[in-house]
C-alpha cells in the first residue's frame, strides 16, 4: 500500500522517459521524477522515498525529506496567503495548504505557525491545521515517568509553556524549572517527569534523578543566572567574598553546585565566569 505524507521503501520497476517507476507489494506504482533519481540507482533496487501529491493531484515520490509529516506537528513559514487559504513552505515544491477552517487567526505570508499534518479522508490530501488540541491524545497515554521525549515549544502560560510530546500528546513544561533559553517553535528533548490522572503530563529539561535541582545551592545559581541573561561573571577561581555577596553561600558550596550543573551539561564554567547552556 502507498503511504501519502510518510516515507515509503519501495523498488525499482521501470525506467521511462520520465524517471523511475517504483512499486509496492500491493502492484501499486508511483513515479519518482528524474531530479530525485539518486546516482547509481538501478532497477530491481529499493529506495526510501516520501509521497505527496503533486500540482496536477497526482502521487509522486520524491528524495527529499519534508520539514513536516503525517500526523507530526513543526513550526513552518507562510509562503503564499490566498482566497481559499494559506500555502506553507514545508520543504517540497508543492507548499502545504492551511484552509481557513483550519487557521486560529488568519494567516499572512512571512507569518511563523505552529501546523499539524493530517490526511484529510474525504479528499485523500495532505491538509496543515493550527487547530493543534483537536489532534492531541488525551487518552491511553503510552509515556512513563523518566522516558526521553521529543519535544515542539508551542504557546506561553502563567504556568510555563506548553509542548507537542512525541507528536501525540500535549504536555507542560513548569517555567520555574526551565533553565535554559526557550522559545515558541523550538524542537528540543525533554523527560517526562509526570503523567496525570487528569491525562496532564508533566515534562521536564533535565533528568530526573541524577541532579535534584531542588538542593537549594544549585537552584539559586540556575535562578540567578537565569535573571542575568545566562551569565553569571563567577567562576570556581572568583574570590570568596564575591561569591558570599552575590549569592550568599560559601566558595565550597558554590564549587560543589557548580560542578553538579555542569556535569549535567546544564552550564558551561570559563575563565571569566559560568554560563547557561
């Protein structure tokens, strides 16, 4: 079967004038054009290649791996803004389309959106949404407590911010415990520290267990650091007294917090001080 917005391991039937025919186990065929035929390819061989539909609606097969695939959420730029809706550039020479149903705001071109893709069933293509909640998973959650996640920056809160988990799931990141520099869009790794009852999850920056960033010595150097831009002109060689003045704990507690930050690659310590990562 031809997976349109995934890739797809298909082989080699046929050379035309046009490129290579490819086909599946199912004797479904699909072209993938001269410009995307790798060197060397021969037929009989498979190849890993992604489905679209072209301009004419017509599945074709292309090299070139997308910004954005089924059932995946990515931050992408609004190339064309038109009557029916907005194109947005995801990589491919057909831009995706975002019809207005699918628009929180109306979108203009130059404009940065968070989209969903998704299958639409009743016209067999490939449709953006920024509807984004509609396409989360509420239920069932397959996540456990300490699991390395993959992580898209969504929108801001009182609480923290929001983030795409696994392109499945919607969970929060507590803003008093992001400690380093974040922004909407951002495609970062997390941890999961917490799945609710509720269907909440909680998701951590850092790992859990091997530094408590609760010990209070590392806590104040991550928070200070934090309202100073990510610099802090301090260092393991800074004089005791400087220490004792800006952060109000000894030269050897400073020392021991600083080198468990940096062992867990949370800041970096130079010459001239120590700085976020």
């Amino acid at each position: 079967m031809l997976k349109v917005g995934q890739q797809n391991i298909l082989k080699v039937l046929r050379g035309t004038s046009v490129g290579f025919y490819l086909g599946d186990d199912e004797n479904n065929d699909v072209l993938l054009p001269h410009k995307y035929i790798p060197e060397g390819l021969n037929v009989g061989e498979e190849i890993d290649v992604f489905l679209y539909r072209d301009s004419e609606d017509r599945i074709i097969a292309t090299t070139i791996e997308p910004l954005i695939k089924l059932n995946q959420f990515a931050c992408l730029q609004v190339s064309a803004a038109t009557g029916i809706g907005a194109f947005l550039n995801w990589g491919l020479e057909k831009d995706l389309f975002v019809p207005f149903r699918e628009q929180n705001q109306k979108l203009r071109e130059g404009d940065y959106t968070v989209v969903y893709l998704y299958l639409d069933e009743d016209t067999d293509r490939l449709v953006g949404s920024c509807r984004l909640n509609r396409h989360f998973e509420f239920e069932d959650i397959e996540l456990k407590e300490g699991e390395e996640v993959d992580l898209l920056i969504l929108d801001k809160t009182d609480l923290g911010f929001n983030v795409a988990v696994n392109h499945k799931y919607r969970g929060l990141i507590y803003e008093n415990e992001i400690f380093q520099r974040i922004a909407w869009g951002d495609s970062i790794k997390g941890f999961v520290k917490a799945v609710r009852e509720d269907g909440k999850i909680d998701i951590s920056l850092q790992k859990q267990g091997y530094l408590n960033i609760n010990e209070p010595n590392a806590r104040k150097i991550l928070e200070t650091l934090q309202a100073n831009g990510g610099e802090l002109a301090l260092s393991d060689k800074s004089d005791s007294s400087e220490i004792q003045g800006a952060l109000e704990m000894s030269k050897k507690a400073f020392k021991r917090a600083i080198g468990s930050l940096y062992k867990q690659k949370l800041i970096t310590i130079e010459p001239e001080g120590i700085k976020l990562i």
